[in-house]
C-alpha cells in the first residue's frame, strides 16, 4: 500500500511518530506538494493520501473519506496567507499570482475575492515556488498566495505591508473551522488494510500532539523559521476532524458548487466510514 505525505512541516503532527519508528505503518510512504499528492491519488498512483479538501470534493464518488484526521484550522492558520501590497479592496483589475501548490487555498482565496471582498483580481500562475522566494521580487504583481513554510518564512521577512490568513477569514466569514485537507482512501483499495494505515496514522498524530516541542525543533532545522514560531503554528493546526470540521467543510462544499467550482453531489460523500 502507498500512502501519500505532504513534505512540508504542516505534517509533522501527524507523520512525526511514524518517521522516528515510534509507529509503524503498514504502507510505502510517499512525499510531494498538495497538487502532485492530489494527481497521484486520483490516478490510482497512491492507495490512501492527504488530499486537498477541494480536490476530494471533485473526485468524492472514488475517494472514501477517512474519519478524525485533518489539516485544519479553527481561525488562523499562518501558512496559507495572501501577501498584498495593497488593502484587498484595491486589489479589483489588479494581478494576483496564485500558487501551483494548493488547489484548496486557490478555491477559498477566489471565494473570498468574490463573496466577501467584492473584488475580481487578473489570476495568474506564481513561477517562484518553493523556498524560491527571492523570485517574486522580480515579478509584476500586487499579490501573491504563499502555502506552506514558504508562507512562514515571507512573513517573517515583513517584505509585504498587507498579509491577509486566510484561516482567519474564513472563521470571519462563517464561524466555523476551515477544513484545507483531509485523509481519504481509494474505494477500490484493501478495506482492511486501509485501517490498519488508518489507525497508525491516528496513533502518530497522537504521539505528535503530544511532541510538540521535539517537532517545533526539528521544523526549525528544516526551514530556518525560529523554534518558537514553529511551536506557535503547530498550536494553532487542528489535525482532528471533528463534527464542527465536518460543518465547515459542508459549507466550503456548498460554496464551491455555487460557483461551479466543485460538483454538488461532493456533499453526499462526507459520510466518514
């Protein structure tokens, strides 16, 4: 069985045990961006994945949504953040240069442009990804969406007088958690041995919790952002996916199909079994 891992520090809570052998998971572990977890899953290349909450919203009817474990934030997330250089009620007409890496980040800034903040930006594809931060400064833009530990460390560098989190607007805008990632299974993979991965899974994210501080270090190794900082963000993830997440993802389902940018019938496939 393959199972799919975001290489970024988001999922430390819930890989960390099992990278340091405290939990053993039954399954190859593969690393990659959002988008590349989200195109491997569909086409069949993984078993079981995080995904993007909206990738699983399009492609539901082959995907089983696993229950208890999420990428999740009940207010703000820090690493899904859009970098401005004006207010975003000036952003109308204006260029936003959106990441290749998360569709669901993608999905909520464009409900946030249309349904709360009234504006219609000119979309376009970031070239700087990754830690190629020093990029941006070369390209035409008034905003760029940042994920990741990429967004961590341009906040750090204050190079943008507006960041906006979106974790935090959504709360603004409907009161619930923002659901960015879930865990999900291929339909027509092994039930049985999907749990047992399932349930290692649940075991390391217990484990992590409970590692807070050991896995705030070795973030700051991989990234350079300080130790404390990483501690903070970790505080502020939710990895659980509770009946409130559920709610939040509902509303981000019924959203999406307003605008036709997911199918209506995604809302029927988020019975957790």
């Amino acid at each position: 069985m393959r199972l799919g891992r975001i290489g970024y520090i988001n999922c430390y809570p819930v890989y960390g045990a099992i990278d340091r052998g405290a939990v053993p998971v039954p399954a190859e572990l593969v690393t990659g961006t959002p988008a590349e977890l989200n195109d491997l899953l569909v086409a069949g290349e993984l078993d079981l994945s995080v995904i993007s909450a909206v990738e699983f919203a399009r492609h539901s009817d082959a995907l089983r949504l696993l229950p208890g474990i999420g990428i999740t934030s009940d207010g703000p997330v820090k690493s899904v953040a859009l970098f401005s250089r004006r207010p975003v009620g000036q952003l109308d007409r204006r260029t936003v240069l959106l990441t290749a890496s998360s569709r669901t980040a993608v999905a909520l800034l464009e409900l946030l442009c249309r349904d709360v903040w009234k504006v219609q930006p000119r979309f376009a594809q970031a070239r700087a990804e990754g830690s190629d931060l020093d990029g941006l400064a070369h390209l035409p833009h008034d905003a760029v969406l940042v994920i990741g530990d990429a967004a961590l460390l341009l906040a750090a560098r204050h190079s943008y007088p507006h960041r906006i989190d979106l974790g935090e607007e959504w709360k603004r805008w409907t009161g619930l958690p923002f659901v960015f990632a879930v865990w999900a299974a291929r339909r027509a993979a092994d039930r049985a041995t999907v749990d047992r991965v399932h349930e290692a899974l649940l075991r390391s994210r217990d484990w992590g919790l409970a590692h807070l501080d050991e896995l705030a270090a070795a973030a700051h190794r991989a990234t350079g952002v300080p130790t404390p900082e990483c501690r903070d963000y970790f505080a502020g993830l939710d990895s659980a996916l509770t009946d409130r997440h559920l709610a939040g993802l509902c509303t981000l389902f019924r959203k999406l199909a307003a605008h036709g940018l997911a199918p209506a019938a995604s809302l029927r496939y988020l019975e957790v079994a």
